[in-house]
C-alpha cells in the first residue's frame, strides 16, 4: 500500500470526549478525515436528563461523516475495508476481533510516555506525583491496556505551575500532529511507522487509576508541594477540597510560595466562592 497525497488512508475513528473532538479538529485541519466515526451511545443530561450526543457525535454531524453510537461492540457492525482505527479516549475496551480488523493495525493517542501512566489518568497523574517531564505516546493498540508497540513518542517539560487543563491541552495538539505527520509517511516495507514499532519495557510498566470524587480531599497540615500538585492535578475534577464540620470546602484557587500551600479562595459547601480569609473568620 502506499500513502501518498492523492491516496490517504481510509481510517475509522474512535473516541467520546472532548479530548478526541479536538484530535479531530487537528486531522480535519490537516486534511485528514475519518470515513466512520464511533462513539458512545447519547446520554441523559442536565436537570431535565435530556440526551445529550457526545463531542465527537456532534463533530461527525457537522461534517456530514457516518456515525454509529453501539451499545455493544459487535464485529459484523464495522466495515472489513478499512486501513486503519484511530481511538482517542473511546470509554470502552474494543474486543481483540475488532482491533485486528483493519488491515494495517489500531492506533491510540496516549498523554504519557508509555510505559509510564498506563491507564486512565495519565496527564493528573504526572502532576500529582510532581513530575518535570511528560509526553505523548501513539501506540499500536493490543488486547492489554495501553501495552502496544510504540509508533512515535515526544517528551515537554511540565510547567511548574501547570494545571491539567493547560497541560492536557498542549498533549492534545502535540497528539493529534505526531498523527498527521504518521498519516502523511508513506507506506512501504522500509519506511512505514506501521510496519515497526518499538516494543515497551514491561519491567518499566506503572498504572493510573481512574479518578474519582474522594481522591479530592485533602489534609491542610500534609505536605505543602504534595498539596499543590493535588490542586493543580484536580483543579476541574473533581477539585480539591478539605472537610470542616462534616462538609466539603472546595478549593478554587491557591499557590505554592515559599514551600508554603497557600489558600486563596474557597467554595464552601452550598455556598458561594469567597476568600479564604474571609472563610476563616
């Protein structure tokens, strides 16, 4: 097969949140559009629980691309004709069958540097536990979690100050352009990204766990830096917080200066944001 400018390859993708809406902006933008999209299934939302379609269903309607939202991953569901799947943050574990399915392989965007972070966690991961360098991994995808063969890696340092958003957003643009620049290689025995692939160091493997919403709470007098970087991984969610009188104060802004976690301000349970200082007396 070869890939070339006026030949792109015929590709599926896969992904539910925002996180993969923006990865498909970034191929649309470079000329890259998916033949399928799959997504989860429209959820119920809001006071009044109305269906609410994902970011990537929303995505596939406005460019007019075929879109199937299963309940169950069903192999005769999918085209056979199909050179290549592209899953970003899809919800789901794909059966092996349906991974094999296309006939070059399955690639995922991955916020870490693989073997590192495998998992659901990746990009809060790496700022809780105070790391200075992260990265991106596009994987050949396998029936283990995120344990397929390395196709293209790039590292960035963390800013010290770095929340998740900020730094999510940076991993997803370097995530979607490392693609483009696989989708744009040429095919061929000698050169092609996915002909190879540099098998991971299991011995080197560590895992996230998705987060949930206790992992918010703090305690005031633990370590200062461990504090921060729990604010800066958790600052949309599920935010950080410590409990006075049984109920939770959200904390909504705060700084490390002079080893010292300082509080600035705080949302108080049922309450609105208010000043620390304020909160204290």
């Amino acid at each position: 097969m070869t890939n070339s400018p006026d030949k792109k390859l015929n590709f599926v993708f896969w992904g539910t949140p925002d996180v993969a809406r923006e990865s498909l902006e970034i191929l649309k933008q470079s000329g890259f559009l998916p033949s399928l999209i799959i997504t989860s299934p429209d959820r119920e939302s809001g006071r009044g629980l109305r269906l609410q379609a994902s970011p990537v269903a929303i995505f596939a309607e406005k460019n007019n691309i075929p879109c199937l939202k299963p309940d169950k991953l069903e192999t005769e569901k999918f085209t056979n004709d199909v050179d290549l799947f592209i899953v970003v943050a899809y919800g789901k574990i794909i059966p092996e069958n349906i991974l094999n399915i296309p006939k070059i392989c399955s690639l995922n965007i991955h916020y870490s540097l693989l073997p590192k972070y495998r998992g659901a966690s990746p990009v809060e991961s790496a700022i809780l536990n105070g790391d200075n360098i992260t990265g991106v991994t596009i994987q050949k995808m396998e029936y283990k979690m995120d344990a397929g063969a390395i196709v293209a890696q790039e590292k960035i340092e963390i800013l010290p100050n770095e929340k998740t958003p900020d730094l999510r957003k940076r991993l997803i643009k370097i995530g979607g352009e490392l693609l483009v620049k696989i989708l744009k290689t040429p095919s061929a025995p000698t050169n092609s990204p996915f002909t190879g692939g540099e098998k991971q160091d299991e011995s080197q493997a560590t895992f996230c766990k998705k987060i949930k919403k206790e992992d918010g709470l703090i305690d005031l007098a633990d370590d200062a830096i461990k504090n921060y970087n729990k604010f800066r991984a958790y600052t949309t969610w599920p935010r950080t917080f410590f409990l006075k009188e049984n109920k939770r104060i959200i904390i909504t802004d705060a700084i490390l200066e002079n080893k010292q976690f300082i509080i600035k301000k705080v949302v108080p349970e049922s309450k609105k944001e208010i000043k620390y200082e304020d909160f204290l007396k």
